[in-house]
C-alpha cells in the first residue's frame, strides 16, 4: 500500500480545484470564473484499487489561491495555503501562463517552494488555452529551475491528462498506511458542502466585489421530514449589496435559491426546502473575530 497527502496550490484562478474534483471524478470543492472562490484547505480523498484491494490512496489538499492580501480573510486563506507545504508529501503547483506575464505572485509561490524539501510538481493546467510555443515557453523557464520532479501539462476541466499526473504522483508516494476508509472522497461535513454550493450559486450570479464579500452560514439543517429543511443566511458586507443580491423584485436570490437547491437535492439524494436570508454584517473580512465566527480559522 502506498499512500500520501498531496497540496494543490497556485495563484487563485488557475484551476486547483477543477483538478480536484477531475482527481475525483466527483465535485469536492466549488469552482468558479472568478479569483479567490476557495476559502477553506479541503481534502480529497483518492483511493486506487486493484480486484477491489485498495492499493494507493493520495490524500489531495486543495487550498486557497495564494496572493497579496487586502484583509483578514485574505491573510487566513494566504497562510492556509502557505502552511500546507511543508506538511505534505508532494506539493502540485498549478500555473496557467507564463511566468513574466506579469504575474509576481508566480515568483513569490517559487520563493516560498524553494524554502521546502517537500517533493514538487509542476502543472501547467488550461493547456486547452495555451498555444504550443507558449508551453514549451513556460515549460522550458520551470524546467530551468531545477526544482520540479516533473512537468506535467493538464486540462483539468477535461480532465485531460490527469491520469496521467496521478501515476507519477503514485510512483512518488511511499509506503503508507490508509488514512481514510476506500470509499471516502472527503471529510468535509454536509453542512459545509452546502453552504459552498449557496456560495458557488452567488459567485456566478454576482460580479465584481459583492461574491467575495459573501459568506453563507447554516442556521438550520432538519432532516427529520421526508423533506429536508434548510435556512442559511447570506452574509454580505453593505446595505447596497444586500439590495444587489436579492435583486429586481427577488429575481436574483430566487435564482441563486434555485440553482442551489437543484444541486443540494442531487448532493444529499432526498427534496430539499432552502430558505435564504441577506444580512449585512459590515466590514466582516476585516476582523479576525468574524473570520473565525464563520468558519475560516
Ligand atoms: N479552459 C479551461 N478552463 C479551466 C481549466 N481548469 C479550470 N478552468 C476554469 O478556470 C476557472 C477557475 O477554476 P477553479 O478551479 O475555481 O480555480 P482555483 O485555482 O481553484 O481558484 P481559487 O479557488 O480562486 O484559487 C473556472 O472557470 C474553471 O472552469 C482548464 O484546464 N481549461
Ligand atoms: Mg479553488
């Protein structure tokens, strides 16, 4: 049995968790069009077996997109991602482009990378996007660092590729125990998934700066009925945001209620009565005492 915990970490954007949930073959951590969707380190857990005997099991850690932070939250998410590299066996570290495109928070991830003996690999996922001299561009500059066991270029959307990636990762791993039993594919409580999934629904139906001042928290979970009840509060950060969310006549919050429910019902296998509420909670991101009240701490 070989086994071991992987860290997925990179700019935010670049598709850590769309490479997850392709591991995976199942949705672990939400994903969206916009920087800084994840929040939370989340386990994934795959498990490889052969005539039904697990024999490779790689504990995946998708983590927040590291960049500068402008607030507390911010920091949490940085240093989250920041803190798992030295206490995995393998870190994957996720580019889409090249690294003089402009992109300094490339160059301050490297930094930190070099300071660890943890294993790397470099992913340069979206290849779907780069045209092939731009790859061998970005491959050849990583290449030269000499810090990376293996370039791997990915489409995680597609999942192309990614067969590909978890074989060299499982000729890496080591002799190991089974840290979590064959069929588990995360750790993460329902209640957490789901209130991702409302998070999910409002950074696809909100630009700009209202989605990341969200954060949605479950008030109630009553699965006692054949129907299961759930409140969950929409907590955003001003009066004029709270009005940007319910929308035109509730149109927007209906629809966000809508498309969370569908995928909540599909989640938890059973009918579901969401029931959503916007409250402001003035400048939350900023304080560690609110970060934490939410969950990110
Ligand atoms: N074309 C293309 N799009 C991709 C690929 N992988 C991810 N995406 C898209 O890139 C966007 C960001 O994906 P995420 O998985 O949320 O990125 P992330 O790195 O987890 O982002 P943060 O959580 O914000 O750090 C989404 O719109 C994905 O659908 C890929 O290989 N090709
Ligand atoms: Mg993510």
């Amino acid at each position: 049995m070989r086994s071991g915990f992987v860290a997925i970490v990179g700019r935010p954007n670049v598709g850590k968790s769309t490479l997850l949930n392709s591991i995976l073959g199942e949705k672990v951590a939400i994903t969206s069009d916009k920087a800084q969707t994840t929040r939370n380190a989340i386990r994934g857990i795959y498990t490889r077996t052969e005539d039904g005997e697990p024999v490779c099991q790689l504990v995946f850690i998708d983590t927040p997109g590291i960049h500068k932070p402008k607030n507390a939250l911010g920091s949490y998410m940085t240093e989250t991602a920041l803190s798992t590299f030295g206490e995995v066996d393998m870190i994957l570290f996720l580019v889409d482009s090249p690294l003089e495109d402009g992109k300094s928070g490339d160059r301050y991830i490297i930094d930190a990378l070099k300071k660890v003996d943890t294993p790397k690999i470099l992913v340069i996922n979206k290849i779907d996007k780069i045209d092939p001299a731009t790859f061998e561009a970005i491959y050849a500059s990583y290449e030269a660092m000499g810090i990376f066991e293996e370039i791997v270029g990915t489409n995680a959307l597609e999942g192309k590729n990614v067969d590909y990636l978890l074989k060299a990762l499982e000729e890496r791993a080591e002799e190991g125990p089974m840290y979590f039993p064959p069929d588990m594919i995360t750790d993460n409580p329902e209640r957490f998934l789901v209130s991702e999934i409302i998070r999910e629904k409002i950074l696809t139906y909100l630009n700009e700066e209202v989605p990341h001042g969200v954060a949605v928290e479950i008030e109630a979970f009553d699965e006692s009925g054949k129907v299961t009840k759930i409140n969950a509060a929409i907590y955003c950060e001003k009066q004029s945001h709270k009005g940007i969310i319910i929308g035109k006549k509730g149109h927007t919050l209906k629809g966000i209620g809508m498309s969370a429910r569908e995928e909540i019902e599909a989640l938890l296998g059973c009918k579901v009565y969401l029931e959503l509420f916007v409250k402001v909670k003035e400048r939350w991101r900023d304080s560690t005492i609110a970060i934490s009240n939410f969950g990110y701490k």
